[in-house]
C-alpha cells in the first residue's frame, strides 16, 4: 500500500509554460484534493473531487485545472504558469467516512 | 466565508513544558476538528482528531478539547520533547461536504 504518490517532487517552470502534477492513491478513496502551502498561510485548498467525473473549485483555484477520470488519479494542471504560482503542493484523499486526510510527499514548485 | 484562526504562530518551549495550541472556526457546520504534525520537508501526518459530539480526546502525550459554543479548539501536548518540534497546523470540517479548512500553522521549537 502506497498510499498517496505525487510526481515530480521537483519542478521548474519558466513563466508561460504548462505542466502537470501528478497524483495517484491506492486506498480506494472516494474523496482527492489539492492544496497549495505558502509561508505563513497554511494549507489552501486549490481544487477537489467527491469522485470519478466529478471535481469542485476550493479556495484559490484561478490558474489550475482538475479531471478525475479514474478514482485512483487526479492531476493537477497548470496552463500557463506565473511566479505566484510557485510553492508546494500536496495531494490528498479520504475515504468514505471522510476522515481523516492522506497527504502525498508533496511537489516544490519553482516558476522563474 | 469560512476560515480557521490559529494561534500562536510561533512557540518556544523548553524540553518536558506543556505546549498548547488555539484554532478558532467559524464555520458552525463544522463537526471534524484534526490536527497535523508537519516536520521540515515532509508531508503533513494526522497526530490527533475530535468529532463535535465529543468534548475532549487523548493520546498519550497529546490531547484535543473542544468547545462547541465557543467554536474554539485546542491541542496540548504535555512532557514535551525535542522531536515534538515541528509545524502543526488544525483544520476545521464539515464531513457532509467533504471541505477542509486549515489554520495558518504554529511552529513548535522544543528547546533542549
């Protein structure tokens, strides 16, 4: 059981370039989210699905994109990317009974 | 909208004092209160957690109280040691809509 996977765990981006931040649970978890983590503000929740086919804006979602095609993938896309967006992200997911949060290692996120 | 105040957001300690922690919600809906432990570079890891129908929980060192009216929630870890010293952060949740809302983060330097 791995858990929670996120791929890159290191990444550069020059400004205008797109990517995608992968991120795969194993756990059968209905539930999968991305947050954003800054210095000083805690963990921000950018985008999250409830589910296959279905996906939901949070706090800060301007600039990303979500799909969840499949219940153990949901990645994150950035289609253009800018300075602000760099910081780290993690994935993470639950269950059913909806606790607690699984979090992913995370992904450090470098847009020059 | 919603948000969860945190404080302090720095705490020195010295090795075998008592720590405490305070979150605010505001959101009433709120019924699943958890608290991660963040160390440096790694990935936020569930300590400890509380639903709304309970005052108040315990694990060995650490404990959660809640005060429903006061929408206040606090985290105290007793007989602290040098490896207690870390990020934690407390979230606030409605489990109906899967959301979770955290606080900005309270670093805890243990000082030996």
């Amino acid at each position: 059981n791995a858990g929670v996977t996120q791929t890159p765990k290191f990444q550069v981006l020059k400004t205008g370039q797109s990517m995608t931040l992968q991120c795969a649970q194993d756990m059968n978890h209905e539930y999968m989210s991305w947050y954003r983590q800054d210095p000083g503000m805690g963990l921000r929740l950018i985008h999250y699905s409830v589910g296959a086919g279905i996906t939901d804006q949070g706090e800060v979602p301007n600039g990303y994109n979500v799909s969840r095609s499949t219940t153990e993938d949901f990645p994150l896309r950035l289609l253009s990317a800018a300075p602000s967006q760099t910081s780290v992200y993690f994935c993470a997911s639950s269950s059913a009974n909806r606790s607690p949060l699984h979090f992913g290692n995370g992904t450090r996120l470098t847009v020059t | 909208g919603e948000n969860v105040e945190q404080h302090p957001s720095t705490l020195s300690v010295q090795e075998g004092d008592s720590a405490v922690i305070k979150c605010t919600y505001s959101d009433s809906a709120s019924n699943y209160f958890p608290w991660y432990k963040q160390e440096l570079g790694k990935r936020p890891q569930l300590i400890i957690d509380i639903r709304s129908n309970v005052g108040e929980k315990k694990d060995q060192r650490i404990a959660v109280t809640l005060n429903k009216t006061a929408k206040h929630f606090s985290l105290h870890i007793t007989e602290t040691q040098p490896e207690d010293s870390a990020v934690y952060f407390c979230a606030a949740s409605n489990l109906g809509t899967y959301k979770y809302i955290f606080g900005t983060g309270t670093r805890l330097k243990v000082l030996a």
